[in-house]
C-alpha cells in the first residue's frame, strides 16, 4: 500500500487590493483614494501589483509601492473584471456559451509560480494575463493595457517636420509606410489553457479565423494562455491574437518636434495623412470661440456631418460635429 495521491483546490495567497473593490462580486464602490486591504483576489493587475511590491517572493526589495503607478492598474483592474459572455467558437463559426454561465470575468489569473525567474520576464510574462506590458517612466513603473481607449494625439501634414528641398517643396512624404509580410498574418490559434474540469490538466483550444484562412491560407501559432482556466478566457485570447495579426499589418514613420516626447506607450493616435485619405483632413487652428473655430485653409463641406477632433491647450483631445452648411468654406460652425 502507498499514500493516496490527492487534488486539492486553493484560493491561494491574499494579496493587497483597493479598498472600495469587492474580489468575490468584482464591484467597485465609490472612488478609490489610493489605500489597500488585504484580500484574496484572482485579477491579474493585483497579483502583478503583489509581485511588483512583495519583498519575499517578488520584486519588492527593489520597487517600493509608491514606484508604482496604482492608478494605471486600477484602470486595467476594472477592464479585467468587467463580465462578458463565455462564448465559445463552434466548427458552424458561431459562438454560443459553454455551459458554466452565461457570463464570466474578462480576464482572470489562476496558478501558482513556483520556478525562480528573471524578474522582468516573469513580470512581463503576468503582465500578458491582462493583454499588457511594463515599462518605466520618470522612476515609476506603469502598466499599460491593449483595449480601446481614447486618441490622444492628433498628427497631420501641418505639425509633423517634412523634408525640403531648397526651394521650400517638400522632397519625401511627411508619413512613411511600411506593412508587415504575408506569411506573418497567423490564421489558426492552438490556445494551451488548463481545464478545471479535469484536475487542471493541460487543453488546447482551437481558434480559427476562416476568412483569413481563405485569403491567407493555414497559417497556425501556438500561444500558453499563462493562468487561464476558462475555455471562454482562452477562446478571447485566440480572437484577440488573430485579430491583432489581421488588423495591425501597417507601420507609420514620421518625425515630430517637442511635442512627440508627451507620447507615451500604449496611446492611441490618429494620423490625418492626405496621401492615404486623398483630401486634406488635418490642419491649425486660427482662431476659435466656444461654438466656431477658424482653420487655416478652406475646406469642402459636403451634405454629411463630420466629427471634428481639436487639440485643446492643455493637449486633450475635443471632439465636435460640424454643423455648417455644404460648400468651401474656412470657417466650421459646431
């Protein structure tokens, strides 16, 4: 006779979350001044914000907490525990729930790290539980999450340096482009997740995108969804890699002046490039009340509404309809 093999499931460690933040209903309450309980908690940002500070099993005798930037995690806490349907693909191409609920968490984190690693690589390898990434800026470390955000900058023809030639005409184009190759854009997603549903053992989950197969061809990658124990999670982790082959296939190169130094990783900008749009869609700001502004050339109106983006001093984004009536004209009414 031997001892019998057991399977036990843990909770795990109680890590440090906010003090308005539930783990268990994954609500928020109020607004959150800075300060932390101690809690057991499965979101990602929390458990990276623990190995960031510990100084017994993570990073913390060399970050303190306040080299930390909380409120950029709180931002990715809340995109995390946001529920969402656990829809799984079928063979058909259709998605439908799996079964155990009708809604789930976005993103969780479930495991236990038991190996001894870099520190940077096991941070990063954390941090894309929640589709991010760390970096440093100004002594303190930010997280920055992959999820749809606002433009925060606006570039045009009328604030990027451009080439000349002596006699002042431009010589290169203000944007370069440059795509990715063909072989690059993956179709096929085999997603490693483990399955609670059998003593948490290793599953692949299979995600297609049928119309990239078609155009592209079978073009598979392999990708360890690290912490996930939701078919769901893993079918989202699937799409959300395919997608981000087929949709981000194009490069941008362009110079700015000061300005472009208050970019930082992970913001959106848009680009007003008349070479790709075939008409000018970017320009400066001559004067301006609270319901009209001035712009620097005429523009076409046609029998359509517009929506205007303004950079305001202070460098946030505006954004308003154009209300004027069809015509050339230099003067928008909003």
């Amino acid at each position: 006779t031997r001892v019998p093999t057991i399977g036990a499931e843990l909770l795990g460690v109680k890590i440090k979350v906010p003090t308005n933040y539930n783990p268990f209903t994954r609500s928020y309450q109020g607004i959150w001044n800075g300060t932390f309980k101690t809690e057991w908690s499965n979101n990602p940002a929390w458990i990276f914000y623990d190995l960031l500070t510990n100084s017994r099993y993570g990073a913390g005798e060399f970050i303190s907490e306040s080299q930390v930037d909380r409120y950029s995690l709180f931002s990715i806490a809340q995109y995390c525990d946001e529920l969402v349907p656990d829809a799984i693909q079928h063979w058909s191409g259709g998605y439908s729930g799996d079964g155990k609920g009708s809604r789930e968490p976005r993103m969780t984190f479930n495991a236990y790290v038991t190996d001894r690693g870099e520190a940077y690589e096991v941070l990063n390898s954390m941090a894309a539980a929640f589709r991010g990434m760390l970096y440093f800026s100004e002594g303190v470390v930010v997280g920055i999450q992959d999820k749809p955000k606002p433009v925060t900058k606006i570039f045009s023809p009328s604030n990027v340096i451009q080439k000349t030639e002596e006699n002042g005409e431009v010589s290169e184009p203000c944007f370069s482009y440059e795509g990715t190759a063909r072989k690059a854009r993956k179709t096929v997603a085999l997603i490693s997740w483990n399955d609670p549903n059998d003593q948490y053992s290793s599953k692949i989950e299979y995600v297609e995108d049928r119309e990239g197969i078609e155009r592209y061809g079978y073009r598979e990658t392999e990708i360890r969804a690290f912490g996930t124990t939701s078919q769901g999670q893993a079918q989202r982790v699937g799409r959300w890699l395919l997608l981000t082959d087929q949709l981000e296939y194009e490069t941008v190169t362009f110079k700015v002046a000061t300005e472009g130094f208050f970019i930082l990783p992970g913001e959106i900008i848009g680009v007003a490039d008349p070479a790709k749009g075939g008409k000018r869609f970017g320009g400066r700001v001559t004067s301006a009340t609270t319901t009209s502004i001035t712009i620097d050339a005429p523009f076409t109106i046609g029998a359509f509404s517009y929506l205007l983006y303004i950079t305001m001093e202070d460098g946030s984004i505006l954004s308003r309809t154009v209300t004027s009536a069809p015509g050339e004209t230099s003067a928008l009414t909003l």
